[in-house]
C-alpha cells in the first residue's frame, strides 16, 4: 500500500511553471525546436508553453520516448525507447533545441536524449525539468538542467505533474512524496 504526502500545492505549482516559461524566453526566441519526453513531460511542457507568446513561424515541436523506469522506483541504468523517436535532419540542424522533461533524477535520459539530438548538429541545445532531483544528479555527475522549475534535495520518490508509480498518479496536480 502506498502513502501520499503533499510535497507542493497546485497553487504553487502553476506559479513554478510560470517562472519556467519566463526563464526559457530569456533563450533565443527564433529557429526553436522542442523535445518533450514522454511520459511524464508532457505536463510539464503543456504547463510551460501555455505561457509563452510562440512567435508566427520557427517553431517545432516532437516527442523522445524515452524510460529509466521501468516498474520500480529506481532508475535503471539503461534507457529504454518506448516510443519510435520523431527526430530528423530538418527539424534539428541549425535550430536552438529544447528538451523538456519532468524530473532529471540521475541523468541518464536527458544525456541519452542529447545524444540522439546532438547526431543532427543542432545550433543549441538546451534543457528544462520541472524537478531536479539534485543528489541523484550530482551523484551521476550531470551537469544541471538549463532551466529548473524546482530542486529537490530528498530522498522519497516523487510523483504528480506527470511523474507516475507503475502508470499511476501522473494525473494529480500537485507533487506528492510517495512513502513505501
């Protein structure tokens, strides 16, 4: 059986994304593509980009399904692409590339996503997460996401805002803790 605490309020929450919108805009505004990762990115960047007066034209946006979860609340030290990848020349080359994600916990995604991004010579590339898992990262020696919605320095898993246990509580708008 598992047990919520509330970590952050959806009040809260809004306003961090608010911020998020506000930090990417201070980027480069023109020739833009956005990779969301899926699952749980999709909040965060549905959440972002309702913010953002997006410019006529130059702007793109596709999908990196990519997993460290499997079904366990440990990232797993390979990735695994769950969905075909929706990456090509045209959409990256000499474009200011943005990863969104909802949580950089140890890395691994966000480094494997580079990776696959970077074999299309993107003018840029730049990330953004709604949470930092920040010992985790710094643990796996990644460097810090572009833009962060929020760091978080404890241990428990966290879900809500599209971060989910076994598929289950991405739809909640708050962040909770879960206590095993």
């Amino acid at each position: 059986m598992e047990n919520l605490k509330l970590y952050m309020s959806r009040r809260h929450i809004d306003s961090v994304f608010l911020q998020m919108a506000i930090d990417i805009k201070k980027f480069e505004t023109k020739d833009l593509c956005f990779f969301t990762i899926l699952k749980g990115g999709i909040y965060t960047a549905f959440n972002v980009f309702k913010h953002i007066p997006w410019p006529s034209e130059g702007v793109s946006f596709g999908y990196l399904g990519l997993s460290s979860y499997q079904k366990d609340i440990t990232a797993s030290k390979d990735i695994q692409i769950t969905y075909d990848l929706d990456l090509n020349e045209e959409m990256i080359k000499d474009k200011h590339v943005w990863l969104i994600d909802d949580i950089c916990d140890s890395g691994r995604t966000l480094t494997q996503a580079k990776a696959l991004i970077g074999c299309y010579k993107p003018k840029s590339y730049n990330t953004a997460v709604l949470v930092d898992k920040i010992k985790n990262r710094e643990y796996h020696h990644v460097p810090k996401p572009d833009v962060v919605g929020l760091t978080y320095e404890g241990k428990e898993f966290l879900i809500g805002c599209g971060m989910g246990y076994g598929e289950k509580y991405r739809y909640l708008r708050e962040l909770h803790e879960l206590i095993l």
